[in-house]
C-alpha cells in the first residue's frame, strides 16, 4: 500500500497539472471565438483520440514494466507542453481570435495530444492497483483514485480561471512545463514492486483485440456493464460540449472557474466515502443506484436559469461520479486475470470514450443550429419561453433535460437484465 500511496500522489501532480492546463485552454478558446462549436470540436477530437489509442495503450501496459510505462508518458506530455508553450509564444495573437484560423487549431492539436499522452498513466494506476492492493481493499484503493481526480479538479477549477484572467495563457502553459518537469523527476525516485512482467497473448506492441474479446466473452455480463457505461459516456458527451458554455451565460470566468473549484470538493468527499466504506457487497447495484440519482438531477437543475440551482446540481453529481469509475474498475480487477487487466482497461475505455466525440460532434452544432435559435428566436419563445426562459442558455438547458430524461430510461432497464445478474453472480463468486 505504501508504493501505491506513492504512485497516487504522483499521479496527483500531473493530473492537477493537466487540467489546470485544458480548463485553462477551453475557456480561453471559447472567450476568444465565442463559439460553442469549437469547444465541442476540440473535446471531441480529443475523446475521440482517446478512444482509438486505449487499444494500443493498454497492450503497452501489459507489456512493459509500469514505472517505464508511467515514465514515457509523462516525458511525452512534457514534450507536448513545451511545443505548445513555443507554438503559443511566437504566434500573434489576433491569429487565434477566428474559429478557422490554422494557428487555433495547430494550437489545440498540441495541447490535446500533451493531454492524450496522460491516458497511458490512466490505465497503468488501474493495473497498480491490482499489483499493489489487497482484493478486499481495491474499491476502496479506486475511491482514492477517485479523490484524486476531485483533487485534481478543484485545484485546477480554482486556479485556472484566474491564471486566465490575470496572466494570459501564456504563463498558463510555462506553467504546466514547469510541473510536469518536477513530476516526471519525482516518479524517478519511485519503485514498482513488479519483479516480472505478466503478460500473455499478442506480442509487445500489438493491440490483440480478439484474444481480449474471447478472453470477456467468458465473462457473462462484462460486454453489457461496458456498453452500459458507453451509453451513459454518450449522454455525458453533451455536459463536455456545453457545461462550460452554459455556466458562462451565467457568470464570467473568475466565477466559474472559483465555482468549479469549490464544487470539485465533491469529488473528494465521494472518494473519501469509497475510501472509508468501500462501495458494499454489490458494486453493480450501487452503480445503477447511483445512475439514477445522477439522471434526475441532470433532468432538474436545468430547469431554471440560476446559478445557484446550477450549482447544486454540480455538487450532486460530483460526489457521486466517483462511485462510478470505482464500481466498474473493482468489478474488471476482481475477475479479470492480472496479465490481461491492461488490454480490458484499454477495450472498456476505448468503446466507452467513443460515445462521447460522437455526442460532442452531434450536440455542439445541434445545440448551436437548433436548440439555441429555438429558445432565442424561435417558436420555443412562445411555446415554454414565458415559464422556462429564453436565450441561448435556455436552449442548451432543453439539451440537458432531453439528456436525463434518456440516461434515467436507460439505467432503470439495465439494472433489471438478465446480462447483469449473471454479472453480479460471476463477481460474488470469483
């Protein structure tokens, strides 16, 4: 466990670090193009990135020592930052103000790939968890994971905004080279308890999709947590695309950025619930509780233009998303052989984060071309404008209510399916 607290706090640094750079980032490319359509463009791009590279990610960390894996990535995230930092330096700024300038998109291409490089740590910490966690302690060691990310974002949501506003995105991005730098020199002095590499099947560097597949097909029940999850990563697409630009209707950046910050402790008090009290006998009926809960905030806090509610509905639901991760990734680590564990890692994640560029490619223009003219102009003035408000923010309030209203459909059908009491019973006996 020692090792493990180690590695959590150095996967701690560099996640606080990466989101103070791409919270940074997108609310600097919406305040200068104005656009919610190239916002969702660049987070699809990058979920979309993220989707096709966790195949290959995850047969890399079945296939090489985990510090080296963790090491690599980090150096490649350096590399990217610095690239940024230069590229971002050099160019004048009237050339990033167009959402068709090249430099924007150059610009971007830089700071997702710096961004893109961090998943191979992703799927590395859930396979040391395994290595380094007793069976009975894994969904409370997930938990802490889990509070990391609250960490990571309350820091960043804090500190962000105002590095925006006060200093420009050029000392955001000297920043994030700077500590990436001191991670990548800390997680030298750290040791893996990995005497060998476990790994069978397809050879280092090969994806192996199929034998990752036969291997989950004698799994009943594992396919359908994993495209239960897709969907939901479907739905979630349309918080990616417009929950920065819907808070931005309401307040400016300092605000939301502080608002973020002070919201991201939800993270926390869930990890530190899992990590207390683990997430009980059943792991699968606790996702589905959680879902449903999750769904009908999501169909509430739209309902009214307020920050307030916004706010409320935010807390609700970062206190809870950590339960999420935490239940899927106990229930892989339990019966999912440790040699395969990176190659399933990368098969969920990849399926998973598909959902979400194609929601982001589809909500931003529909939310932008449909929705927002339809609450503004349109004939949703007339027809709920008068209890429901108007304006842009209105129509990407509709988009967030048609989103819960299918999530809580989805759930309440899974969680009575036969795919998933054959799950349930595997994960009870393994």
């Amino acid at each position: 466990m020692k090792i493990f607290y180690h590695i959590l706090s150095n996967s701690l640094f560099v996640t606080v670090t990466n989101f103070f750079v791409w919270f940074a980032f997108i609310f600097w490319m919406y305040l200068e193009t104005r656009s919610v359509l190239a916002t969702s463009i660049s987070g699809g791009v990058f979920m979309l990135a993220m989707s096709f590279s966790s195949f290959w990610f995850g047969s890399i960390v079945d296939h090489h020592k985990k510090k080296r894996v963790m090491a690599t990535s980090t150096s490649i995230t350096f590399a990217f930052f610095i690239a940024a930092f230069l590229f971002y330096a050099s160019t004048p700024a009237e050339n990033f103000r167009e959402m068709t300038s090249p430099s924007l998109w150059i610009l971007a291409a830089l700071v997702l790939s710096g961004m893109l490089a961090s998943n191979l740590r992703g799927i590395a910490l859930s396979t040391i968890v395994t290595i380094t966690v007793p069976k009975e302690e894994r969904d409370r060691a997930n938990g802490m994971v889990g509070m990391v990310m609250g960490f990571s974002s309350m820091g960043a949501g804090l500190s962000s905004g105002f590095a925006l506003a006060y200093a420009g995105l050029y000392y955001v991005l000297l920043i994030g080279v700077v500590l990436t730098a001191l991670a990548l020199i800390h997680l030298y002095f750290l040791e893996i308890p990995e005497a060998n590499i476990v790994s069978t099947g397809a050879g280092a560097g090969k994806i192996d999709l199929r034998g990752t597949i036969d291997l989950m097909r004698t799994m009943p029940g594992l396919f359908a947590l994993i495209f239960f999850t897709t969907f939901n990563n479907f739905l979630g697409g349309v918080f990616m695309s417009l929950m920065d630009p819907y808070g931005l209707t309401l307040v400016n950046v300092q605000t939301w950025s502080v608002l973020w910050g002070v919201l991201s402790a939800g993270f926390i008090l869930g990890g530190l619930y899992i990590a207390k009290k683990g997430l009980g006998p059943d792991p699968l009926r606790t996702l589905f509780m959680i879902n449903i809960v999750i769904w009908i905030t999501t169909i509430l806090f739209p309902i009214r233009h307020s920050i307030i509610i916004l706010a409320i509905g935010i807390f609700i639901w970062v206190c809870l998303a950590p339960f999420i991760e935490a239940a899927e990734h106990t229930v892989i680590q339990k019966i999912v052989p440790l040699e395969r564990q990176g190659r399933v890692f990368g098969f969920s994640q990849s399926v998973e984060v598909a959902a979400s560029p194609l929601a982001a490619f589809l909500i931003g223009p529909i939310a932008e071309f449909i929705f927002i003219p339809f609450m503004t102009t349109g004939a949703g003035v007339s027809l709920i404008g008068g209890w429901f408000g108007t304006g842009p923010g209105r129509g990407m309030a509709l988009v967030f209510i048609m989103a819960g209203f299918a999530g809580l459909a989805v759930t309440l059908i899974s969680m009575r399916s036969p795919a998933y009491q054959l799950l349930a019973k595997l994960y009870r006996e393994a």
